[in-house]
C-alpha cells in the first residue's frame, strides 16, 4: 500500500503562506500552472510536505486531506464493510 498522505490547506495568499511555512523550512517543490499566477504549490521538509490552493468560486472547503492507495476499490469495500 502506497504510505503517501498530505494535507491541502485553502489561502488567500499563496505568496504570503509560502513565505510562511519557508521560515519553518519548507520549500516549494511543485506549482501549478508553472508560469503565470499560482493555484497551487506543494512545499516540502525532509518526508514532509504540503499543499496550498487558491480559492476558487466552488471551494467550500478550507483543506483536505489526502491519501494515496494502490488500490481504490478494494480499500473503498474494506471501508463500506467496516461501517465507514
């Protein structure tokens, strides 16, 4: 099973959140798009890292949480059948 799990928090600012968690020794290391305005950058520390996306008019939510499996389907089964 895949052991990749990350946080995506919602900011107003990237510009100001990235210089944020910089000082707490992160560094970017995806954006998207990679030219123009930012929507999205993942910062990282050593195993660690971060998500940070801009608003967008359907976001309801201020962060998500994500975690990557290799298999969907049977980790969604094993979930329903444990009452999830």
């Amino acid at each position: 099973m895949s052991e990749r799990a990350f946080l995506i928090i919602t900011a107003e600012d990237l510009q100001d959140t990235r210089a944020l968690y910089e000082q707490l020794g992160f560094s970017a290391t995806y954006r998207f798009p990679s030219e123009g305005k930012r929507r999205y950058l993942t910062l990282s520390r050593g195993g660690s890292s971060i998500g940070i996306g801009a608003p967008s008019a359907r976001d309801e939510e201020r962060f998500g949480f994500w975690v990557y499996v290799e298999d969907v389907d049977g980790t969604l089964e094993r979930l329903r059948a444990s009452g999830v």
